[in-house]
C-alpha cells in the first residue's frame, strides 16, 4: 500500500468517525450528508496544517524573545510598540491564543456551491457548520496533542492589524481572531523599543545640558559684571587718588573758609582743578581720619596728589595770600655751614621727588655766605645778632658759621640766595630775642654764646645733658681750665658731621696748632663750629649749677659720665672707653 493510499484511509476513517458522531447526534446517517460534509473537513484539515504552522512560527519567535535580556516585561506579557505609521498592537495572553486557535478552526460558513435538496438539507448544513462540526473539532486528538504543547510556552504575543484587503476580509469572517506578528516584526520592534528609550534618554540629557548651560551662562555673566563692576570701580578710585597733572608746575591760591566742612573743601577743590573728584575726597578724609583741616589761604599745585593735598590743608594756611612756594628747605640741628650750603640744594617738600634739586647750588651758597658787602647789608639789618660777630683776620672758616638758625625754610620762583640766608638770620634773630638781656647781664656776648652752645650742641644729645655739659665748661672756663672738646677738634679737621667711631674719637690729635684746639688754647674758639639748636642755646645760657669739672661722652651711644675729679674722671673713661676699646680690639683679632 503506497503512502498516499494509507493517509486516504486515514482520511476517510477521520470523516466517517465525524459521520458517525453526526449520525448519533441527529439520530441518522444520512449519506448525502456525509459527502456534504466533506469538502467542509477538507477544510478543516487545512486549518490544522496552519495551525501547525502557526505553532511553529510561534515557537520560534519564543525563542529570539527568550534570548532578549534587555526587555523587562511582566511575566506572562510581551509588549512591542508598533511601527510609526500603523495601528497600535494588541496584547494577547495564552487563554487569547488559545482560544483564536480554536475559533480559526471553526467554519463559519458553507462554501455557496454546495447544492441540497432543500431547506431541510440547508438546516442540516448550516446545523453542522454550527455545531457538529465544532464538536467534533474540539474532541479532535489531532488538536490536543498540537495546542498543548503551545499553551504550556507561549506567554504573549502580539498581532499587528492588517492593511490588506484579504485580511479586512478575513477580520470579517473572524471577527475575533486576532492578528499575529513575525520574528522580523518583533525583532524590529525590540528595535524600535531600544531606539526609543535611547532618543528618550537623549532628549532628557539634552535638556538637562541645555538648563545647566543657561544656570551656568546667567552664573557667569554675573562674575563677569560683578568683576568689570569691581575693576572699573578700583580704577575709577585709584585715579581720583592721583594727581590732576604730574607734570603742572602750576601753582593756585586756594581760600578755605572757617568751618568747611569735608564735603565743602572737596567741592572747592574739585572746583580749583586740584582734585579730580569731591566724592572720594569727602571719602578718603573719612577713611583716613583727616579730619582736622585749617582755614586760611593755601598754594597747591595740580601736581600734588589727593593725600598731599589733605595733609598740607592740616598745617593750617596764611591770612593773607602769599606768593606760591616752590619747595622747602630744611636745615637740621648742628650742620656746619659747608652743610647747609648742601643742604639748600635739596628739596625736602613732601610733594617732591626723592634727591628733587632746587635752584639753588651750594657753590653759590657759600660764596654769598663770604660776601662782606652781604655780611654788612645783614649786620646792618639785625644788630643785636651780628654786633659781636667775629672778624675775618679772627682765623673763622666763615663769619656767618653758627648764625643760621636751623629748621626749614621755604622758597618760591623768585627767591635768592641772598634772600634764603636773610631768612636764616632772621630766624636766629627771632630765637635770641627773648635772651639778648640775659646774655648781657651775664657779661657774655652773642658769639660767646653760640660759639659754646655749639659745642654743648655735638656732644650732648638730650636737655638735661646739655645743661650739665654746659656747666662744665663754664666752671673750667672760671678755673682758666682749657675745655678740651673734641668737637672743636674735629671741626678744625674738616670731620665735623661725619661718623666717628669711639677708637677714633679717643685718638685724636691734640696737638693740632689751629685756633680751634682748645686742649692748648684756654678759652673759646673765634666762633661757632655749627649751627646749634634752640635747646642747646637755652642750655648755654641757663645751665646746670655743678661742680663738675670733667665728663666723657660715647660717641657711638650718646651716653655723658661725669666728675668732680681728675681720679673719678680717668675710672669713667676706663669704664666706658678703654674697656670697650679693649674688647673691640679682641674681637676683630
């Protein structure tokens, strides 16, 4: 028996065992009937090919989906998102599957070109298509053994809607089959999924990013303003700080008025072309505690900064306005008079640059100082000052040494030298006035005054010392003991105002021949060795009442020892000179 042969016999058994159950049911078997009935179980052994199809395709597609890992769904769904364009898919679960595999093998109708005898046959038809046919499908062994296996793997599935016309068609006859996607449909989908999620992730990154970079912009552009807000501020300040013109030689008389406020010198300033703004002014006086600004007329320069300007405004102005100065002067205590002709080359104003020169020279300076036409013009003009000056046979360096009084002096455009030395004098002038009685009542003469103030002036350094020196060597001078000061040494030597040093100081020559020797000669010197300061003149002219007859000074500390004796004398210079000598001499070896 050939293959095809035994499936027929397979076949026909198949149908007459529905036959049979038809004909149990019914209470007949009709044969009409049965050759009915059979084109419609050719059909439904086509349906259990596709279904064993369909089986198949399902199993496999379980397969790619398993493999998956990425795709976290709930335990009996599998959700894949359909393709942009179609229909939203539909999730079937195994109860679903099962149940669309059991209605697509139903038939739903008889094919039209099945003729019957009648209406009753039409019944009988349309009775199988309904029911017997169902039951026998249902009870078939072919189904159970293929749907079993499918019910026990398939989780879900998802069938897309259709677009074609046979499957419109198809959803008409089956109204509650569902449509069915392929391996490449789901693998595309995953795809779709994968891609989703990403561009999703994508976008929220992008946001993300772009709020952070606005956060960020709007953080920077603050800093940014806050920064140049700062920078141009600080320089908006520091050049209001400056002067107007560093280079201006310009001067301006400027009137303060009693009881201006900070605020109204600012303005007035501001107003004069001296400062740049009345604001910082006002501000910085506050900072600085400058608050104690004099009224009176005032000569600034544009040149002058905003400090300058606030510091010359509290050494108090003139009543009157007073031509403009050009720079000072200052001449300090106990300068020789070679000194002070250096001195005035220098401008020791504030405002001035450091070494800034005047227009005066020291060759100048000195030649004038030695001029006796000058020196009459002068003795002519302060009598009691220059009545007892010393002559030029006396064996003076200059006539005028010790006279100009030491402090600072100012000199405008149209200053000499002439007129600074005049200024000078007059100074010394002023100071002695209030003495010029004392001096005569103690049969002393201006000169002998200055001449020994001057020594009083280098070999002390504070009031008390100084009267103390001076009372030493008014007793020698009253016991015609020489004075044996070294200043006038020194001074004789052309060292006078240079360091020295206390080995030298204890070396020096003694037996210089010079007028000025006062270790030979008794008595003072023919005049000043330097300019003394007011306190040494006081100390000359009301000294100490001492027996003292004796005294050295350190000349590296300033500090004065004194004695009565001659014995007490050589143990203080043991003490404090030899002594330190000797130790000096040891370290150096």
């Amino acid at each position: 028996m050939t293959e095809n042969s035994q499936d027929n016999e397979k076949t026909l058994s198949f149908k007459e065992k529905i036959l049979n159950e038809l004909a149990a049911a019914n209470g007949t078997q009709n044969h009409s009937v049965q050759e009915e009935a059979q084109p419609l179980l050719g059909k439904e052994m086509e349906l259990a090919e596709s279904l064993e199809s369909l089986v198949s395709a399902v199993e496999k597609s379980h397969e790619v989906l398993e493999k998956d890992t990425s795709v976290e769904e709930e335990p009996n769904k599998i959700k894949v998102e359909e393709p942009m364009g179609q229909s939203e898919p539909t999730v079937h679960t195994q109860a679903d599957v099962l149940e669309n595999i059991v209605r697509n093998s139903t038939i739903s109708e008889v094919p039209s070109n099945v003729d019957g005898p009648g209406q009753a046959d039409v019944a009988k038809k349309e009775s199988i298509e309904s029911g017997e046919v169902q039951t026998s499908v249902a009870h078939s062994e072919a189904y159970q053994e293929k749907v079993a296996p499918v019910a026990g793997e398939i989780k879900e599935t998802v069938l897309p809607d259709s677009n074609t016309t046979d499957e419109r068609e198809a959803k008409k006859d089956f109204s509650t089959a569902e449509p069915t996607l392929s391996r490449r449909d789901v693998a595309h989908g995953k795809k779709r999924s994968r891609a989703d999620r990403t561009n999703s992730s994508k976008k929220k990154k992008r946001k993300n990013g772009l709020a952070n970079r606005i956060v960020m912009t709007v953080l920077v552009l603050f800093l940014l303003g806050l920064g140049i807000t700062g920078f141009v501020g600080y320089n908006y300040v520091s050049s209001a700080l400056k002067p107007v013109d560093a280079k201006s030689t310009e001067y301006v008389t400027v009137e303060i008025p009693a009881g201006s406020s900070t605020k109204q010198i600012g303005e007035i300033l501001e107003k004069k072309g001296l400062i740049k703004n009345a604001q910082v002014f006002n501000l910085y006086s506050k900072i600085r505690s400058y608050g104690n600004f004099q009224s009176g007329y005032y000569n600034l320069q544009k040149s002058m900064d905003l400090d300058t300007i606030a510091k010359q405004l509290q050494e108090g102005g003139t009543d009157t306005p007073q031509p403009p100065v050009l720079g000072k002067i200052t001449i300090p205590e106990g300068y020789t008079l070679e000194q002070i002709a250096e001195a005035t080359t220098v401008n020791a104003a504030k405002t001035a640059n450091k070494n800034t020169k005047t227009p005066f020279s020291k060759e100048d300076f000195l030649n004038k100082a030695q001029d006796e036409d000058f020196i009459a013009k002068m003795a002519a003009k302060y009598p009691q000052l220059l009545a007892t000056l010393p002559s030029k046979d006396s064996g003076v360096k200059y006539r005028l040494e010790g006279y100009l009084f030491p402090a600072t002096y100012d000199y405008g455009k149209e200053t000499t030298v002439e007129e600074l030395i005049d200024q000078m004098l007059a100074a010394m002038n002023t100071n002695l006035s209030q003495y010029y009685s004392t001096i005569e009542s103690k049969n002393l003469t201006v000169n002998d005054v200055l001449t020994l103030a001057s020594l009083v002036e280098k070999e002390g350094s504070t009031d008390q010392d100084r009267k103390d020196i001076a009372s030493v060597f008014y007793n020698r001078l009253n016991q015609a003991m020489p004075l044996q000061s070294n200043i006038a040494l020194l001074y004789a030597q052309g060292k006078l105002g240079q360091k020295t040093t206390l080995k030298e100081d204890a070396e020096i020559d003694t037996n210089l021949d010079s007028p000025y020797n006062v270790y030979k000669k008794q008595g003072l010197m023919p005049g000043p060795v330097d300019s003394p300061s007011l306190s040494a003149i006081e100390a000359t002219i009301i000294p100490s009442k001492t027996e003292y007859l004796y005294f050295v000074a350190n000349v590296e500390t300033g500090a004065v020892y004194f004695a009565n004796t001659y014995e007490e004398h050589a143990k203080n210079v043991e003490e404090h000179v030899n002594s330190k000598l000797n130790q000096s001499g040891e370290s150096s070896n």
